[in-house]
C-alpha cells in the first residue's frame, strides 16, 4: 500500500484545504496518496521520513509504507553543517624576524 | 543546524486543558497561525551574589522567579483571531451553527483561567519554531491588544504574558488553511449616540487610519512554592481606548471633546456575509482633541483619542468574530 497521509482538524469544516509543507493540500477530514516524488519533496524540506515527521500528531494519520531507500534518505536530509564542515589545520609559518637577511 | 530565516518559522496556539500545562502541537485542537513577528521571551531576574568578599565584582549566580512575554503581530483573520480572544479578560458567548459568531465582552476577572472546554476564558500554550527548533510558552494570555488599519489591512498586535517555557516533546505537523485578510475596502467606522445597544447610521467618512487599543494590566505573579515559574497571571484595571485623525471640518467634535460628551465608536471590517470583525465602544469621550495648522500646505486634522467607559445596561465593550473556526 503506497504512503497516506490522513488529516483531520476537529475545529475547521470537512473537506478545507490544508496545505502541508513538502505535501500539499490536504482536504479537512480526507486523505492524499504520497508517491514517491512526494515523498522526496517532502523529506528534503522537513530533513526527515514522511512517517517520522508526522506520526506523533494527533490530527494526522499515515498509512502504508515508504517507496525510499536508507541510501535515498542519506542523500535527501543534509548533514549538520557542524558536521560536515572540517576543521582547517593551517600548518604553522616560521617567523622570519625583520632585518634578517 | 544551518542559518535560518524568520520565513522558515511557524506558530502554533492550543487551547490549554489545564492552565499552565504545556501542550505541544501535536494536540488535537492546535491551530498553526500566520504571524508577521513575535518575540516572546522567558524573563527573568536573575539574582547576581553582592556578596563582600575583598572583590568588587559580583560573586554567584542563582535562578530566580521567571515568566514569559513578548509581542506576536499579525493580520486579523477570522478564521484564527477568536483563538487569541479566549485567551483574554473576556466572557464569551457562542452562536450558530457554523460559520460561529463570537461575541467578547470584557469580564472583571482578577485573574487568568482555563477549561477543558466551553465558551470560556481559556489560557493557551504558544509554541514557536525558530530556525527548526521548538520553544513552548503555557499558560499564556494575551493582556494587551491593538487593532490598527495598516496600508488598508487589518492588523492585530498582541501583548502576550504567560506562566512558563517548556521544551516542545512534538513539533507536530505545521499546516496552513488559505490567508482571508480584511483588506481597504472591508472597513467602516461608525459614530452614534452611547448606548448599551447602540443604533448605528451611515458610516462615517472623516476618519483618517483607526486604532483601537485594550490593556488589561496583567501582571505574571510568582509565589513561594517549588517552582520558578509564575503561578498565575493578574489582571487590573482595564483600559480601552481609540485613536484617529479625523477632518476637520466643524467645530461639532471639538464642542463634545469639552463638553465630555459621550459617544458609542464601531470598527466593522466586513467580507460580505461570510464573516466579519467587530469593534463596538459602547460608550466613549474624547480624551484629546488637538486641531492647529501644521503647516502652509497640510491639511486641517484633529487628533484624537477616545477612551472607553462603562455604561449601564451593557458592556463597556464588544468585540464580535464571525468565524469558520468552531472552538469547543
């Protein structure tokens, strides 16, 4: 079963649109079908899986099961520019003292 | 975590079940609110040791009491405005079945509260995402309020104060329903006689901008107890007034300025018959009135502020919300 994504907020009427950052608009008490450039969108923008990012709010329910690999989620979500970014070792110069030569 | 701008945040408001306990938004019943800025901040009083020691710099640091405020502006719009008008010094009354007209009139509470549910004063957790990371805010209430028409739209700046901070467990799911803002042509200023009930005419056309302001004088109070947070938000007098410039056309406004006389002042913004806000002062005197010739080429204007009074038989106040949002 591909992914699905179901939202239902109790205090807005059935079927307003809600848009969902990387998803789209989802219609009050309905349901979208996330296919895989959905997905892509979506874990690029959030920095994490479609499950991940909304499993744990009350209003939203996924169901099915991702297209992606591990491998295409460690090229969608950026690395912590701490951790990536290297230190730069600058090699000591001696000091050449004036009126040397 | 890279740079990030203040696009990239959002906002989310739950009405609090219990007041001061943190919902993040994962709560059913949050709604994420279009802001144009915020700045809520945790506030505190650090104490800084004087002790006396042989040095003249100050020798320890403890925590002390805390709470939190800041200003959130944003544009009116129906569909999110009612949220932040439970969270005030108001009684609320609830009517249709959908779209909801609310009606706030100001309530004479000592201080903030909550319910699990009801048209009833509510306290509200705030989360802010800034740069991807949570900042939770509970207990808030919102003490101060400005209404004011900006390049023709509507807009609300808020004076938040709440109990506590909290670090959101959930960030939850931001999502957006489409902006509905009361633009230039949505408004109208009405003056008629005070009235628990006024009766309104044609709309006046002298008025040059419109602001409206209620303070509430809350204060975040701390006690004694094994928590550093404010254990309660206290609310004082309340001050309502209105300001404008106004054409200066007759001496009819200044002779009621001196002579106190009182009048009832409604800000109506209108979206045909789909929904609406409104601001009625029942009962209102000029607090100023200054005319004078600015300059060679300025028009003639009076600045004005009007400033809310109580009248027998109804509210000082009334702020009217029709909304999609069915609050419960």
């Amino acid at each position: 079963m591909p992914l699905k994504v179901s939202f239902e907020h109790p205090h807005f009427p059935k079927d307003t649109p809600f848009d969902i950052m990387g998803l789209g608009l989802v219609p009050n008490g309905g349901s979208l079908e996330v296919d895989e450039d959905m997905e892509r969108q979506f874990v690029s923008l959030n920095g994490a899986s479609v499950r991940d990012a909304l499993q744990d709010n009350e209003m939203v329910k996924v169901e099915g099961t991702t297209t992606l690999k591990q491998t295409d989620y460690d090229e969608l979500i950026p690395q912590d520019v701490n951790d990536t970014v290297q230190p730069v070792i600058v090699e000591e110069v001696p000091v050449v003292e004036s009126g040397e030569s | 975590m890279p740079a990030g701008l203040g696009g990239g945040g959002a906002v989310a408001i739950s009405l609090e079940a219990v007041m001061g306990t943190y919902q993040d938004p994962s709560t059913v019943g949050t709604v994420w609110v279009p802001i144009t800025n915020e700045g809520l901040v945790y506030t505190e009083d650090k104490y800084y040791s004087p002790q006396i020691r042989q040095q003249t710099i100050r020798s320890d640091v403890k925590q002390s009491y805390y709470h939190v405020e800041g200003p959130i502006s944003m544009e009116v719009d129906p569909a999110f405005i009612p949220y932040f008008l439970h969270c005030s010094r108001h009684l609320i009354a609830k009517a249709g079945t959908g779209p909801y007209t609310y009606t706030y009139t100001p309530s004479s509470a000592g201080s903030a509260s909550t319910a699990a549910s009801g048209a009833v004063a509510r306290t509200a957790s705030i989360t802010v995402i800034r740069d991807g990371i949570g900042f939770g805010y509970a207990g808030c209430n919102i003490n101060t309020w400005e209404f004011t028409i900006d390049n023709g739209v509507l807009m609300a700046n808020l004076g938040v104060l709440g109990l506590s901070e909290a670090t959101p467990a959930a960030l939850g799911t931001p999502a957006w329903i489409d902006p509905n803002l009361y633009g230039a042509d949505s408004h109208s200023i009405y003056v008629a006689a005070a009235d628990p009930a006024p009766t309104f005419g044609a709309a006046s056309i002298d008025f040059n901008g419109f602001t409206a302001n209620l303070n509430y004088n809350a204060t975040a109070e701390n006690r004694i107890r094994s928590d550093r947070s404010a254990s309660y938000i206290a609310f004082h007098e309340t001050e309502a007034t209105w300001s404008s410039e106004l054409d200066f056309v007759s001496k009819t406004e200044y002779d009621n300025f001196k002579a106190a006389t009182t009048r009832a002042v409604r800000l109506e913004s209108v979206h045909g018959s789909t929904d609406f806000f409104r601001l009625t002062f029942n009962r209102t005197a000029y607090d100023t009135y200054t005319v004078g010739l600015g300059g060679m080429a300025d028009l003639i204007m009076a600045n004005t502020v009007g400033r809310a009074l109580g009248i027998s038989g109804g509210p000082a106040y009334k702020i009217e919300v029709k909304s999609v949002a069915n609050i419960a």
